[in-house]
C-alpha cells in the first residue's frame, strides 16, 4: 500500500494551528486530487483542506473539534487504491487489550480528578489580553486570583508584567508536602501483565486547591416567549476582537462630504462595455479603493500599526475590505499591494474577493496582513457610520450611501443650485498615534481624489 500523509497546510504568517469542523469523507471513502477532505476554521477564517493526490482515505488521526498544529499529518490516504486485510486478532490479545485500556482509563479519572478545573474566562467581567489568558492556562492561575491581580495598564489591566511577577511571587512561597510516592498496580491478563502506574491523591497534601469555576450563566427567557440564541464561533470571535479593539485604540473620527456626480456619471456611461470586454462588473468599491490608495502613498503615517512604545511603518499597501456574508457575521478580505494594481486589476480582485468571502471559500492568507481597512456602510442605506478600528491597524474609512442632494455649483457666471451625487466619508482613527492633522488631511485627500476623477477616462 502506498501511503500518502495528509498534513494541515500552511494558511500564513500568522497561523500555526486550527481546529477541525467536520470531516466530509470518512474512511474507506475515495477521495479525488483537490477534492475536499475536510473542514477547519482558525481564528481567522473558515476553510477546506484538499487532497493532493486521489486514493482512498484509510485513517483519520484526528477528530471533530481537535486543535492541529500546521504542518500535522492529519489523515492517511492510500493512493494505490486498495489495503491489504489484516488477520482479526485472537480473543486472549482482545481481552488483554480491553483490560488495559481499562486500567489506563482508572489512572486517567485519578489524575483528571486531581487537576485544577480549566480556567473559564467568559465567567470574568474584566477584559484579560490572549496573552494575559494563555499565560494564566499554562501557569493554573484561577480566574479568581486572576481578577485579583493588581494590574498596571490602562483602566487597570493586567498586564504580561502582572501576571509573570505574580506567578513568580507564588513560585517562591514555600512548597506543600509532597504526595504519597505511586504505587505499582499490576493488570493480570491471559498472556500480558501490565504495571501501571497510579498516583495516590491526598485533597490535604497533594497541592493548592483549586478555585471552583463558575457555571456559566445562560439568560432564562422571563415569559417564555423570548428566544434565547447562542452566538455561533465567528460571532464570539467578531466580539472579541471589536471590545479589544476599544479598549487598545483612543477612537477618534474625522467626517467630509464629497461631490461624486463625476465618478457615477462616468460608471453609467462605461460599465455595460466594461463587462462585456472584462467579464466583470464594475462596482464603486474598487475606484475607491483607488483613490485611498493614492492617499496612503501621500500620507503614509496612517499605514503603520503599534506595538507598545514603537510604531511599525509598513511598506505594502495592502487594504482590507470589510465584506458581510449572508448569515450576516462580518469578514475582512485583503486586497494584496493595492497601490500596484490599475482599476480594472482592483475590479478583478475586489469582485473574487467578495464572491469567495460569501461562499466562505477564503484561504486564511487571504485576511491577514491588511495595513488599512475600507468598509462601505452605504450597501446598508446608511449616510455615514463610526467604523471600529481593525487591529492591528491605526484607521479605517466607512463609505457612505451615494445619494442626490441639491448643492449649491459655483460656476463663472455665478452660483446655483443643481443635482449632485454626493456621499460621506466617514474616517476612524488611534488618536494615540494620528492626530486630527493627519486622520483629516488623509480623509480630504482621499475627497480630492474622488472629486477629480475625469468622466472622459479610458479603462
């Protein structure tokens, strides 16, 4: 049998594990190269992994909601189309084995029975960092001694520095009298004997107790009419990241109208013909799409992120547009050194981008390294919106819906009133790092552009 190993592709920079949904073959099945074996979902995104090869899928080395490190065999797929029957095994080793596992899953209540509960930190109402928690995991720090901490960050927060000097401070306290040395316990079987190792649990001696983990609460409906919902596993990942992002960045907007009677007229004129000879329809989003691009290139102080006293200038271009997807959770594609790209490669790339982000066929590389993030709340009907932030990035514009309006038109014979297609544009940015000067002077930016387009250009 030829065996070909089935690993976690690598999905960027950024992403080391993931977690497997749901498996859509199952073994014995026939699998064809690029046919999907299975599901898994990062913190990111949700995706597929294919098969490289065709064959039959003969083992599954993982199940259902396991976390797999990238570059993990997770499956073996036999690629000459056939296994060679293995000899049923002869009652006395069944027996054998049964006995065992039934001995090693003794010893495994024992030990799970002695361990600290696994910390619940959705009990806690105080906001802990993914590295504040991931320490407090690996150390066993309860959530009540946790939230006890005297933390030195903003509002409080508990910090790395917190949490390492209070686990040190615990280490260095005298240590609890150790636990009755383990006794050998021999499983007698018809050709085997087993000795097993099981550690005798003192409550008194064999460490700290552990603080009991709250049950979680579940809100009751009061007249049995209202529907409780739980929030599915993006929903509690969008929550997340949208606290956090308030409680990192001081938010502060800048809003500027802007005249884009030009760019819709020029739209009508062109996008049948567009179309035909591209094979795409031509949408707003990529012209301004444009237009930020050029004004990051002209402001590039508002494409850097923060990391604690440094700012981080980045030299790509990329910008992330924020796409809703139909069970109306939020994703932010990336479109890869926008600046490169003319409007009809935008075109091309805002259109897949948006297409797949539906179809939840995104790769995670493909909504990660974004430096600037475009959302258009004007798909809503909305005039204008104050977008959060996208961490780590310091800023983000929200289109506004286009709408007639009537303004006053400045000409050489004198002024008038006229129909125009006017839009906000609606801009958030981290005060802590771009100051009004900036976050303004790059909105108005943006604004010239938009207005300057020409309804004579060719594409």
């Amino acid at each position: 049998m030829a065996k070909f190993e089935l690993k976690l592709p690598k999905m960027g920079e950024s992403v080391a594990e993931a977690t497997i949904t749901n498996w859509l073959k199952k073994v014995g099945d026939k699998i064809e190269a690029d046919e999907a074996v299975l599901e898994i979902a990062t913190d990111k995104v949700d995706s597929e992994v294919p098969s490289e090869v065709s064959g039959t899928l003969v083992e599954i080395l993982f199940q259902v909601d396991d976390v797999v490190k990238v570059g993990q065999t997770i499956a073996i797929i036999d690629t000459e189309g056939g296994s060679t029957p293995v000899d049923s095994p002869k009652e006395e080793v069944v027996e054998a084995v049964a006995q065992i596992e039934k001995a090693i899953e003794v010893v495994k209540e024992t030990v799970q029975a002695a361990a600290p509960a696994e910390v619940d930190f959705s009990a806690s109402e105080k906001f802990f960092s993914p590295l504040v928690k991931n320490i407090a995991k690996e150390e066993g720090v309860s959530i009540s001694e946790l939230e006890n901490i005297k933390g030195s960050g903003k509002e409080g927060r508990v910090t790395k520095d917190d949490i390492i000097a209070y686990v040190k401070e615990r280490t260095n306290k005298p240590a609890v009298a150790p636990a009755p040395k383990a006794e050998p316990v021999t499983v007698e079987t018809p050709k085997a004997e087993v000795k097993v190792e099981t550690p005798k649990v003192d409550p008194e001696t064999s460490g700290p107790k552990s603080e009991p983990t709250p049950e979680k609460k579940i809100p009751v409906s009061v007249n049995g009419q209202d529907e409780i919902i739980e929030m599915d596993r993006m929903r509690k990942l969008i929550s997340g990241y949208m606290v956090a992002s308030k409680q990192t960045s001081a938010h502060v907007q800048s809003f500027i109208e802007v005249d884009v009677t030009s760019i819709v007229n020029w739209r009508n004129k062109v996008k049948d013909a567009f179309e035909k000879r591209e094979g795409e329809k031509l949408t707003f989003t990529p012209i301004f799409m444009e237009a930020v691009a050029k004004a990051i290139k002209d402001f590039p102080m508002i494409n850097i992120s923060v990391e604690g006293d440094y700012i981080i200038k980045k030299k790509n271009i990329n910008l992330g547009m924020a796409a809703a997807l139909p069970n109306g959770n939020l994703i932010v594609p990336v479109i890869k050194n926008a600046d490169m790209l003319n409007l009809v490669g935008l075109t091309k790339t805002v259109n897949d981008l948006a297409n797949r982000a539906r179809n939840n066929q995104l790769k995670p590389d493909e909504i990660q390294g974004g430096t600037y993030t475009v959302t258009n709340v004007g798909t809503f009907g909305s005039v204008f919106g104050t977008p959060i932030i996208n961490q780590p990035q310091v800023a983000i514009l929200a289109l506004g819906a286009i709408r007639k309006v009537p303004a006053v038109i400045e000409a050489p014979t004198g002024d008038y009133i006229g129909i125009r297609h006017k839009m906000f544009l609606s801009h958030s940015y981290d005060h802590r790092v771009v100051d009004g000067s900036l976050g303004g002077q790059f909105v108005k930016r943006v604004a010239d552009y938009l207005e300057g387009f020409s309804e004579n250009r060719e594409f």
